[in-house]
C-alpha cells in the first residue's frame, strides 16, 4: 500500500509531516521522549485492534491487560515504596509512576507488534 502526504496549505511541502512519519516507522532507535509522545496515538490503535478482535495475538493482550491490571492494582493498594501516610501527598509520587510505566510498557509492546 502507498500512501501519498498531501499538504493542506500550498506553502507547506510537507516535509516536517513525512520526515516524522519516516521517523516513526523506520525502525531507527529514537529517543525516549518520542517514544512518550507517540504513548496516546499507540494506545488508540491497541484500543481499536483489542475491541475489534483483529491484529493481535490473545498471548499478548493477556500480558497487556495483566500489566494495566496490576499498574492499576498498586495503585490501589495500601503497600506502597513510599507510603501515603508517612509522606503525604509525596507519597502518591510512586503510584503515577508504577501508572505511567505500565501505560509505557503496553504502548512499548504493541508498538514491537505493530512495527513487525
């Protein structure tokens, strides 16, 4: 399949488009700031390729689902690295983190997929 970018405004030759694009999709190692960039687009296409059942092994949406779960299960849970009740809202500092990494981890493998 081929794609053509087709620039909205005639001043634009959309080259900043296709160089992202290029370098999204070519397999060269990129930073970890792009990789958190490109978190929400890779959640939405994991979403639309779990719900409509095409795409993706059962294997890994098991291990997807069981690191959202348990991100979301320490979340939850009294025991903590750094407790609440000791350090107050400094405390909540390792629960967004075990989140955000499990949100990572589940975008990190379905891009492995998606890539491939």
């Amino acid at each position: 399949m081929v794609s053509i970018l087709l620039p909205i405004d005639p001043s634009d030759d959309g080259t900043e488009h296709a160089s992202a694009y290029n370098r999204r999709y070519s397999g060269v190692p990129r930073s970890f700031l792009e990789h958190i960039y490109d978190t929400p687009m890779l959640l939405r296409h994991l979403f639309n390729r779990v719900m409509d059942g095409s795409g993706i092994l059962w294997l890994v949406r098991g291990r997807q689902i069981f690191v959202l779960v348990g991100a979301v299960l320490y979340v939850l849970s009294p025991l903590d690295i750094i407790p609440e009740s000791f350090f107050g809202t400094f405390g909540y500092i390792d629960d967004v983190l075990a989140l955000f990494l499990g949100v990572c981890y589940i975008a990190f493998i379905f891009r492995q997929i998606y890539v491939n």
